[in-house]
C-alpha cells in the first residue's frame, strides 16, 4: 500500500473536503450492502479501498476495530486472514441511511410547514443525549430556541430516532407539526439556525471535486473512488436541511450537487462493482 498523496486527493484536499476514516468506511460498507455483498470480507479488501481514499492502514484497520465494539461488523478468522461482516444492526443503520442517500430529490422537503421537537434528557445521559441530536441533525432538524429543534416540512421522526428507541425513557421526545403565522413568520430564526453561507459553501466545494473531476482522478482507483463520492454526498446531505425554495436564492447549488452525483456515480457504478469481486 502507498503512503503517497495522489494528485486527485490533492485535489481534494485543496477544495477543503477532509474526510473521515469512519464515513468512508461507512460508505463502503453502504455500496458493499446496495451490491448485496453480505458475506464477510477480508480485512485487506477494506484496506485496500480506504487506501485509495487515502486512508493509512493503521488508521483504518483502528476504524474497522471500533465497528466491531460498536455492533456494527463482526470480525472472525479464517485460517490466517481476518474477516469483517456487517451485523443485523449494521444492515439495519446502512439501510435506513440508504434511503436517503439513493432518494430522487434529497434536497427538497416533504410536504409543508414545520416538524417541531423538544427533547429532555438526563445530565448524566450525555452519550445518548449527543447520539440524539446527531439523530435530529440527520433528519434535518436545527436549534432555533433552547430546547427546540426545527425541521421543515414533515419529518419521518419515529424512523430517525428508531436507533434510540429503547434507550429513550417515555414522553422524553415530544414533537408536533406546525405552520407559521404570517405575522410570526420563522425566516429570521431559520436564517440564524442553518448558516446557508456555510451550506452554500460546501456544496460549492463538493462542487469543485465531483462536477468535472480533473484528469488525475482517474489515477484514483474506481471502487475508491465511488467510497469518496458517497462520502462526500453523506456529508452534503448531513449538512443541508431541505430547506423550502423561498429561504434560498435562485442560484442555489443543490440540485447541480445532485446531478454532479448521479452522473458520477454512473459512471464510477460498473468498474466499482467488478473490482469489489476482484479484490476478494
């Protein structure tokens, strides 16, 4: 495996997108699972790939450890190899995750108005109390106001907070629909809880890397490749609420984000494909 920096992750680099070991993992994992690859792989496959995103070996064979003792992948040997499989609860999260990540318009609310949540967990919960608000974040919602959480349009909150059902206490979340008046209108408080500057930025950046990739990304291998895009593209959805057209300008780069991916991820499809059944 090669320490050196490629040119496209250069590249990549310089368009400030840093990526994290455990989100590309993640993404690889998702495309093994959308291929329905459900048997365990060798660790070396992992390695292999994530060394093509620029992950180090040490760093990632650290990544795939902690899935295990999280509940994620298994990990067993066969004769001097090891193995990783994903488990019923990774299937599970991946699945869930993929809906969105697959979906036909990901930047546009469902249906009108608001989903509103308030939330009380004990102080000496705070694990839970932070997995609970990556949870609400993923599911596009925002603080406008001490304990309350914002997201537009009609928010699946059962199937975001499904993870955490067990582990929160009842009547923990309380949550409502509800439209604005127009004398009470939500734009100011909207405008201040997502920083559509920051927003337009990074999908400016995902921009930069994926709508004309540069000749030099053809030295990235095509399965490292697809593990980048849809790392990147998690990122992207992560970060952007699904905000209605009037808070946004006209100019807004979502919906080319959106087809820079598909056509990426068209192109990227195939050659992925054969070479997750080459490497193992």
């Amino acid at each position: 495996m090669s320490s050196t920096v490629s040119p496209a992750r250069a590249r990549d680099e310089d368009a400030g997108l840093a990526r994290n070991p455990r989100q590309l993992l993640l993404a690889l994992l998702g495309e093994q699972l959308d291929l329905r690859i459900e048997r365990p792989l060798r660790a070396g496959v992992y390695l292999d790939v994530l060394d093509g995103a620029g992950v180090a070996g040490p760093t990632a064979r650290a990544t795939l450890d902690r899935m295990v003792v999280r509940g994620f992948l298994t990990r067993g040997r066969v004769g001097r190899e090891v193995e990783y499989g994903l488990t019923d609860h990774g299937r599970v999260v991946l699945r869930e995750g993929s809906e969105r990540v697959h979906a036909p318009d990901p930047f546009s609310p469902h249906g009108g108005g608001w989903t509103l949540v308030t939330f009380s967990v004990p102080e000496g919960q705070r694990t839970l109390r932070h997995r609970l608000r990556a949870a609400l974040t993923w599911g596009g919602f925002a603080p406008v106001r001490d304990g309350l959480w914002v997201a537009p349009g009609e928010v699946d909150l059962a199937g975001a907070l499904e993870p955490l059902r067990d582990e929160l206490a009842d009547s923990s979340v309380v949550a409502f629909r509800a439209r604005d008046l127009p004398e009470f209108p939500l734009t100011a408080s909207v405008r201040e809880a997502w920083d559509l500057a920051a927003l337009r930025d990074m999908h400016e950046r995902f921009l930069a890397v994926w709508e004309d990739p540069a000749p030099s990304a053809a030295s990235v291998p095509p399965l490292s490749s697809l593990t980048m895009l849809v790392s990147d593209w998690l990122t992207l959805l992560r970060a952007d609420p699904r905000l209605p057209d009037e808070f946004l300008g006209e100019d807004w780069p979502a919906q080319r984000s959106f087809a820079a991916y598909r056509a990426r991820r068209d192109e990227l499809r195939d050659d992925a494909a054969a070479a997750f059944a080459a490497l193992d």
